[in-house]
C-alpha cells in the first residue's frame, strides 16, 4: 500500500501568467508550455486560457465568446444579440481536431456594438450593460454560456487537460500581451465546459486553485448587486467581487485586496492609527466579501494582472521577472520551462498582491471603464 510521502497529493489545479508590461505580444506557445509543466496538478477535467491584445483589428468591440449545447440555443441567443447589438462579425472560433477533446459545445465569437438606445436604461454606462446582457444570457437562456465578454480579449476553455486545449483552440497562432492558464483538478463541482476557468465578465478573468468556502455569503452579497452565479462553480463569484469592488464601487485595488484578503484583527494595530482605521472601516463595510478557505488566483484586465494567495497561504504562488516579463505560477518549475535566467524569483506571502501593469497604466481597472459612456461603432480591417 502506498504510504504518505511515497505518493505525491499536489494541492489542487494549476495557474500560471504571463505579462509583457512594454505591450509586446508574443503567441500562446509559452503559456501551453508553462501550464503543461504542471500537468500532475490536473486530471482532465478542465484547461483554460484568456488572452489580452489578440483582437486589434476590433479593439473597440465586444468580444464575446459563447457556447451552445446546440442550435436552438444559438438561435434564441442570436436573437437577443441582435436586439441590443450591431454585430461587426459572427463566426465560429477556429479549433483543430484534437483526439482527446470530445463532446465540444458549438462554440461561437462575436464582435458587438451596443445599440445605443438599449444602453439609457442604465444611465447610458455601456460595461454595465454588457455585464447585466451577460447576466442575462447564463441565467435565462438554456443551453448557452458565455465564455467571455471582452474588449480586445478573450477566453479559450474546456474540458480537457490545458494543453489539449491549447492545441485544439490553435494558441500558437494568437499574439498577446498578457496570457493567464489554468489546469482544473474539480473536487465539489462537475467539469464541464462552462465551469472550466478562466471565469470573465468584461475585460476581467480570474483562475483560481483552491476552494473558496465562504461561497454561500459572496454569492449572497453580490446578488444583491444584481449579479447571478450560474456556473456551478466557486470561482465563478470572485470575479464578480472584483468587478463589484473595482467598477461599481469605485474602490483602488489595494482596498479591494483588503477586502477580500483582509488582515487578521490583530495584526491592524501595527499599520498604524489612520490605517488601521482605514482597513478597520472597509473590513466592516464589506465583510461578506472577505474570501474564506485556501486559494491562489490570478485576476487579469486589459490593464495588467494581479497575483493574489490566501491570507495565511494555503496554496502555493510563485513570482519571477525577466527584463520587461513579469511571471506568476503555481510553480517555480512552470516558469523556469519559458524563462531561463530570470532576474528575480520570489515566493510573495499570504495576502500580499503581485500587480503588473502594463507601462503608463495605474490600476487594474482602465478610467474608461469606469462610467463608460455610449461609445461609437466599432469596426474591423
């Protein structure tokens, strides 16, 4: 029989990231080979990708990426799409055959316009009205899920492990500036092709190792934020924390890791008096969004990316930088399999941000996002 320390038990799932914070894109072969280098960590049952900067050519439009079970789902979300949207461009996403990568929804982009009409009745912000469609479209339509909702970004997931879904989503031949993977060991939820990670809204995406056991009270806190959580999966609601927290509440991103990564009480009075009130104040006025239970994730926008572990760091995170690079991963050994020589490797603690931004930004959250007005057509060349 095989004994504790003959066997190797890995703490769940894989992440891993990549940016380039000069805005020079590279392909998806790195990040394959990174998130490949960790393949124990996975069992088949999900692999995932979200890709910053592939679609210049349509850098003001949505792009939406959804999967059907089947064609009545596609015709009624086609519908509804075409009701609120001029559409730019409708096709399938390109996939190779790939002999392990069975059962595929039909999956679908779009590259969308809101109609400027539709967006007055939310006070004429156009994200809120992509993210409330979005809303929409999980929860109400049978058979459809959206991938992604982006500008100049998207999402390529499934089921599988994470580098059959790199080769049947044909990475090698996207170039972007920022790539986050994920490899998926489920423990309490299905795999299915909706419930691999990335989770998006917008230009977010989030991949997550660990399990958020305060599940029940964020789900609860951002409904009431009209937020709907119809993935089957925890992961799905830390996402709509940070769009909550960073969009629509207006908070900086180190308050909203404050929040959700808040300091243990009696570490506050070492902060100092103005602080410690600050973190005291925003502890009691968002305590249901405090994410309890072992996690490590990755939270990206069209921005940069932030690295985030639990507070006391019961899942493992590793950092490096190489030149303009900035690497994140479960791993050490996934980011030493694309970078060799780096200038800096580390092991960030529990509740303690890696942020890369990409150069001239300041935040995660772009100022256009916030409040964004109705914006004109979007065209492709």
């Amino acid at each position: 029989m095989l004994r504790e320390g003959k066997i190797r038990i890995p703490s769940g799932c894989a992440v891993s990231g990549i940016i380039n914070r000069k805005g020079q894109v590279f392909s998806g072969i790195d990040i394959v080979d990174s998130i490949a280098n960790m393949r124990e960590r996975s069992n088949g049952l999900g692999g995932g990708f979200a890709a910053y900067g592939i679609y210049p050519e349509y850098r003001d439009c949505y792009a939406m990426h959804i999967f059907y079970d089947d064609i009545k789902a596609k015709e009624d979300t086609d519908y509804y799409i075409n009701r609120n949207f001029e559409v730019n461009l409708s096709e399938r996403i390109p996939v190779r055959k790939v002999k392990v990568i069975e059962n595929q929804p039909i999956i679908w982009r779009y590259f969308l316009s809101p109609i400027p009409r539709r967006i007055e009745d939310v006070g004429g912000d156009e994200d809120e009205f992509m993210a409330q469609f979005v809303m929409q479209i999980n929860a109400m339509i049978e058979g459809a899920f959206v991938a992604s909702s982006g500008k100049n970004m998207g999402a390529f997931k499934g089921v599988g492990y994470p580098e059959d879904i790199g080769e049947f989503y044909r990475l090698d031949e996207y170039k972007a500036y920022l790539w986050t993977a994920h490899g998926r060991f489920p423990t309490n939820t299905p795999g299915w092709w909706g419930g691999a990670h990335p989770f998006t809204l917008l230009d977010w995406s989030v991949v997550h190792n660990g399990e958020i056991s305060s599940y029940d009270t964020n789900r609860r806190f951002v409904e009431m934020y009209d937020y709907k959580c119809t993935l089957q999966t925890d992961t799905e609601v830390i996402i709509y924390l940070f769009d909550l927290l960073l969009r629509k509440i207006g908070l900086s991103l180190e308050e909203a890791v404050s929040v959700v990564a808040a300091p243990f009480w009696e570490d506050l009075d070492d902060l100092g008096p103005l602080k410690s009130r600050q973190l005291r104040n925003l502890r009691i006025l968002y305590a249901s969004a405090l994410l309890n239970g072992p996690f490590s994730i990755i939270l990206a926008s069209g921005n940069g990316l932030m690295a985030l572990n639990d507070r006391i760091k019961l899942r493992p995170l590793v950092a490096a930088e190489k030149d303009e690079c900035l690497y994140v991963a479960s791993e050490e050994a996934a980011i030493r399999a694309v970078a060799k020589d780096l200038d800096r490797v580390w092991a960030p603690r529990g509740g303690e941000a890696v942020v890369g931004l990409l150069e001239g930004k300041s935040d995660l959250l772009s100022a256009s996002s916030s409040g964004r007005k109705i914006a004109g057509k979007c065209s492709g060349s």
